[in-house]
C-alpha cells in the first residue's frame, strides 16, 4: 500500500468552447480550390503591381498582391506602409467591386457585425528590395458576373487602374475546398 492510495483523484478538465469564427475569417481547417487566374493589375513609372494565386473557400477566396520595383526600397516603405493607416501617397490603395455594386478596401478594419462587408484584408506577406508578395483575404465569395480590382498607388506613379475577371471560375473553385479536419 503506497503513502498515496487515498489521494483524490483530479478535478475534471472543464468543458473549453472556443468561439465560432467571425464569418468573415478565412477557414483555418480547409484546403481551398485553386483557380487559374493571374493578372497585371497597375504599371507606373517605378513599380508594378499583379494579381496570382487566387485560391476560393465556400466563405471567400484570397490571393497574392505581387509588387515588383524598379529601384530597392532599401527602408522596407512598401512593407511598413501595409500595416499603418497614413493614407498618403505612399499607401497602396487596393478595393474590389462585386457585380452587384459592393466594394471592399484595404482602408480601415473590417466592419463590426453579422453580415457586414465585404471585406478585404491583408493576411501576411513578405519579400524584400525590390520584390514583395501580399496575401489578401475576401468576404464573402462575389455573385456571378464581373469582379473588378482596383489599385492606386500615387507615389509610384500608378493612378487608378482597374481589372475585371469573371467571378464564376472563383464561385468553381469554392466547390472544390477540401475538409482537412
């Protein structure tokens, strides 16, 4: 008989719900379906910027903002400039328009409450000098029709330029997520 055969037994681990998800989050378990679209969005006078790697889920699709510069941004600008919210020249605007009328920029938060968007993040990203790649988040998938990107980038000499694709191969594509979990 050991010193501790009386010894109680541990509490219970208490139930743990974590929260649902706020609709407009990309699914953290699904492999999303990938279409085959990539586009150059603007050209200026010292940068480029272009649209790959589109990739849909039955809530929304994402994509790579790829930015290539004709000199090295040697302070890192075009990176810091993504996550702060001076608007000036240097702030490279980005938006999209649905079919039906609904615009999403990269300006601000996303909106507060059920059913509030669409909405257009910035996930992650990375690169360095003269090349950089931006994932971007979209809520909710687009209806059927044109969805048009739209980039503005003054200090780089890109005025406001636009490109329109078809939603459906990205409504497709959302069919084809796959459950990981």
């Amino acid at each position: 008989m050991s010193f501790f055969d009386d010894f109680p037994p541990p509490p219970p681990e208490p139930e743990h719900e974590e929260p649902p998800p706020p609709p407009w989050e990309r699914p953290a378990t699904m492999l999303g379906g990938g279409v085959a679209e990539q586009f150059l969005l603007a050209r200026g006078d010292d940068a480029a910027v272009g649209v790959s790697g589109l990739i849909a889920y039955p809530n929304g699709f994402g994509f790579d903002l790829v930015i290539a510069l004709r000199d090295e941004d040697r302070q890192g600008r075009v990176f810091r400039r993504g996550f702060e919210q001076d608007y000036g020249p240097e702030f490279l605007r980005l938006g999209v328009r649905f079919a039906d009328g609904r615009v999403a920029t990269n300006a601000g938060w996303p909106p507060e409450g059920e059913g509030a968007g669409p909405v257009l993040m910035r996930q992650s990203g990375g690169g360095g000098s003269r090349r950089y790649e931006m994932n971007h988040w979209v809520w909710p998938l687009p209806p059927p029709g044109p969805l048009m990107f739209v980039c503005s980038w003054p200090a780089h000499g890109i005025a406001e330029a636009r490109v329109t694709v078809a939603a459906e191969p990205i409504i497709a594509a959302a069919g084809r997520a796959i459950s990981l979990v």
